[in-house]
C-alpha cells in the first residue's frame, strides 16, 4: 500500500505534464478469501473532470484519456526495469491540439532514456521524432506487402503535410509542416541540449 501511494503520486504528475491538470487517480485496495492471486484485489480509480466521483478507469475513461493513463504508467514503470525500448502503438488515440503536443514532449522526455517506437498518425508526434519513416502497405503480383522508408526533412514535411491536410498537399500544408519541425527542434535544443 505504501508502493501504491508513491506510484500513484508519480502518475498524477506524469497526468499533468500530459495536460490532465484536473485529474484524480488512486489505487483501491479491497480485500477478498484468500486463493492464488492473494488477498486483495487492486483497482485503478480516476476522476478526469472537477466533482466527479473516482471509478474504475476502464469504465469512465476516454480513449484520449486512456491512451495518457497508459502513457503515464508505462514511463513510471519503465524507470524501474531494464527495458530499453518502449513500442507506443497509436498512443495519440483521441488526442488531439495541446494535449497531443504535450503526449510528443512525454515522448521525446522518455527518449532520452529509452528507445521509443511510435505509430502515430498525428504530425506534432511525428515531428518530435529524432527519425521518422513511413510505412506503407501495397499489393503487387497478387501479393501484399509493406515497405519501410526513412524519411529526410524533405520528405518528412510531406509526410506531414500529407497526414494534416489529407491526398491534397499545397504549399500551406508545407509551410506549416516546415514549422512543426522547427518547433520541434526548437524544443530538443531548448531542453536536451
């Protein structure tokens, strides 16, 4: 119980640096006849909105919300084991604006550190990354396939003005993709430099 309360301290700060500044989170002890899992059962509780009571988080969650509660737990308990690479699969579900800026700071903190691997369909992800590629699915010869590309800054700011602004790339998605890179750079000079 005592481990509990220092985790749970350790995801709400990690919530809040994720833009869940109103978030409540504790972990609920109940006890139960002993049989081969212990004694008690563990539950995760939160409350995401002022005044609402703490429940079960699969239960109240959003998949925005979910995808940060992940995200969270996976970096406090990643500062503990010897796992060097973390795989984020559309960790950005739900996400969106500010809070998925804040899910690409988390990111490129927990980067320092680990490897990180993300699948991302969002540019302010993708643009923190130190190495982008593209994975692409085709059909040749009755066959599917993927290919895997590395992507340089070129390329990286058409892939995102591809996945901001959709089939239609104008020089306005590229400008705009030219500056997410730029701020992101920006970012890493400013805090890991």
């Amino acid at each position: 119980k005592a481990a509990a309360k220092a985790l749970e301290e350790r995801i709400l700060r990690e919530l809040r640096e994720l833009d869940m500044n109103k978030v409540r989170f504790s972990i609920d002890f109940t006890e139960h006849e002993p049989d081969a899992t212990g004694i008690d059962t563990v539950r995760f509780l939160m409350s995401a909105n002022a005044g609402e009571d703490l429940k079960p988080i699969h239960k109240i969650a959003s998949g925005g919300e979910l995808a940060r509660i992940m995200l969270a737990l996976k970096n406090v308990l990643a500062e503990h084991d010897h796992v060097m690479t973390m795989v984020f699969d559309e960790v950005d579900t739900g996400v969106s604006g500010r809070a998925a800026q804040k899910v690409a700071e988390k990111l490129t903190q927990v980067a320092r550190h680990k490897q990180v691997l993300c699948v991302t369909h969002l540019p302010q992800l993708a643009a923190m990354a130190d190495t982008h590629f593209s994975v692409e699915k085709g059909e040749s010869g009755g066959r599917t396939f993927t290919r895997v590309i590395q992507l340089d800054r070129e390329a990286r700011k058409a892939e995102l003005a591809r996945i901001t602004g959709g089939s239609q790339v104008t020089p306005a998605l590229l400008e705009s993709a030219g500056e997410l890179l730029d701020q992101a750079d920006a970012y890493r000079k400013q805090h890991f430099v």
